[in-house]
C-alpha cells in the first residue's frame, strides 16, 4: 500500500510539472509573439500555483525585459526588478533551506545573470559583471546537482561569450581568454537537447551573430526558423534589417526597418527612444547606398532625437554616431 502511495504521489508530482512547463511555454510562445498579457496571465498563474519556486517570477520579469528590449521603453524598468528581486530573494530561501533542486538552482541562477544583462542594457557594467559571475556560480551549481539540466547550457554560454566580448582588451591576460566559441557551443547544446529555453536561445543568438559581424547567419536563423514564429517580431527584424544593409541589400534593409517603424508607432508599448533608432538606421543605410539626400533626411531626424536622449544607455549607437553620420552625409551631399 505504501508502495502504491508513492507510486501515486510521484505521478501527481510529474503530472503537475508536466502541466506547469505547458504553460511555462505557452507563455514564452506568446512573449515571441508579443501577445504579452496573455503570457503575463500564464505566469501569474504559475506564481499563484508555485509562489515558493523562482521560476514564475523568472519569466514574468522576463516579459517585461522582453517589452524593453523590443520597444527600447524603459517605463517597465522598475516592473522587471520588483520581479527579478522577487525571484532571486526566493530562490536563494529554497537554496538555503537545503532543499533545492537542479531547477530551482536554474531559475535561481538565471534571475541573478538576467539582472546583469539588464543592468549592462542601461550602461551598470559593474553591476553586469558582478551578477554574472555569481548566476554563473549558481547554474554551475544546478549542472552538478543534474547534468541533464541542459537548460543551463543556455545561461552558461551567453556568460561565456558576452564576458569574453565585453572584456577583448583584456585577453592577454593568464586568467582572461576568450571562450566565446565555448559560449556559442553551449548555447547550441541548449538548443539542441533544452527544454523551456529552445526557442529562446536561438533569439540569443541574433545579438551574438550581429556582435561577430555573421550577418548571413543572422538572415539563414531568420528563414529556417524564427520568421514562422512571428515575421513581426521587432526584436528579429531590428538585426535582420541591419544584416541585409551588411550585405548589400539596402533596398530590402530600409523595407525591414520601414515595418519595423510601423510596428513600433502602432504599439501601445512605444518610446521615442525605438523611433530613435530607426531613423539613425535608416540614415546610415541610405549613407552607405550613396542615396545621400535621404540619409540627410533621416540622420537629420535622428540627431534631434538624440540631443534629448543623450541619457540613454539603451540607444547608445544611435545617441553618439547620429550627429556625426550627419555631417558625413551632409558633406557628401553637397559634394555632388
């Protein structure tokens, strides 16, 4: 009989983890989509049915990076880290009660490094790198305790590349090197074998690709697999868009950054700050196809916005180089 109860316990326990996981990526299918109240109410979901488990709160802080990073609106800002605390405050309770688990230690883990990446998206790279070596401890904690966890390669290797990149001045020295082929080969592990972080780790790879001037894997990831799950996403085509001008398709670049402005201005989650951005892009895509009266244009819009937004970290490429594009293009222009 007693074999039986357990027999029954632990079936409930895979049975409700099972249900759990579907919502968790359903949740995640709708971030991608950005269909984001459904995906909050999901996660609110998980966090009423688990509220001593990190991971619900991981994801709903998640969703809102997800809007800051699309929309470059930083009015959620205080939203991500009342989650992301909340998450990183329980799982370091679960980690010291003893009774952690591979899991735990994941969402755990996570919570401290998405921290890092969004404290460096506001220009905290002190910060960025203090919370990213100690997530990284943590998820180097979770591998042990399961080394099937490969949801962990995920974290692991986006702290691997992104600290290697962030610090290529300082390769020469004896405790400094460069693992970002180790961290891209992690995250294909995820990829591959993951569980909750497939999808989301080929996403990952977008910012990497364009970081490493792999313009042509930005556009092959784009065809073979993310343009099914939404060909409006705005995260995707920002890199597309930049990928296509990289390789010659201008026409095609200022079309992608075109739609990309559409979808910013028609979404209730605009910031003057994506408008920003696209005007800086577009002007430099029209600079570099010798269209100069448009790149004038558009770089002239550009550099306004940028005198008022000289704070933001977040657009920091569009903030230093509209100004100085403009003057290029300007030059050029009068040249004719």
């Amino acid at each position: 009989m007693l074999t039986l109860c357990a027999m029954s316990c632990a079936i409930a326990v895979v049975q409700a983890e099972e249900t759990r996981d579907s919502m968790l990526l359903a949740g995640i299918d709708f971030l991608h989509r950005e269909k984001f109240e459904q995906a909050f109410q999901l996660f609110d979901s998980v966090i009423l049915s688990y509220p001593e488990n990190p991971v619900g709160y991981f994801f709903k802080a998640a969703a809102y990076a997800n809007i800051a990073s699309d929309y470059r609106n930083l009015a959620y800002t205080d939203s991500f880290f009342t989650y992301i605390e909340k998450a990183i405050n329980v799982g370091k309770t679960v980690q010291e009660s003893g009774n952690a688990t591979s899991e735990d230690l994941l969402f755990y883990g996570g919570a401290v490094g998405y921290r890092g990446i969004y404290r460096s998206f506001l220009g905290d790279w002190f910060g960025a790198f203090k919370d990213g070596l100690r997530g990284k401890n943590i998820l180097a904690q979770a591998l042990d305790m399961d080394s099937t966890n490969y949801d962990v390669y995920y974290g692991l290797g986006e702290y691997d590349y992104w600290r290697s990149a962030k610090t290529r001045v300082l390769w020469w020295l004896p405790f400094i090197s460069d693992k970002r082929n180790e961290g891209v080969e992690q995250i294909f592990l995820a990829i591959q074998k993951g569980k909750l972080v497939k999808s989301e780790a080929k996403y990952g790879l977008l910012k990497i690709y364009d970081n490493e001037n792999e313009y042509r894997s930005i556009l092959q990831l784009w065809n073979d697999y993310l343009i099914e799950i939404n060909p409006d996403d705005p995260f995707s085509l920002y890199f597309v868009g930049r990928a296509l001008a990289q390789t010659g398709r201008y026409q095609e670049a200022i079309d992608t950054f075109g739609r990309l402005h559409e979808i910013y201005v028609s979404s209730p989650y605009y910031d003057p700050a994506s408008e920003l951005d696209v005007d800086y892009n577009l002007g430099v895509f029209y600079y570099k196809w010798g269209r100069y009266d448009k790149a004038v244009e558009y770089l002239s819009l550009a550099k306004d916005l940028a005198e008022s937004m000289s704070h933001r970290e977040d657009v920091e490429e569009a903030v230093k180089k509209s100004g100085d594009y403009y003057k290029k293009a300007l030059a050029a222009l009068n040249d004719k």
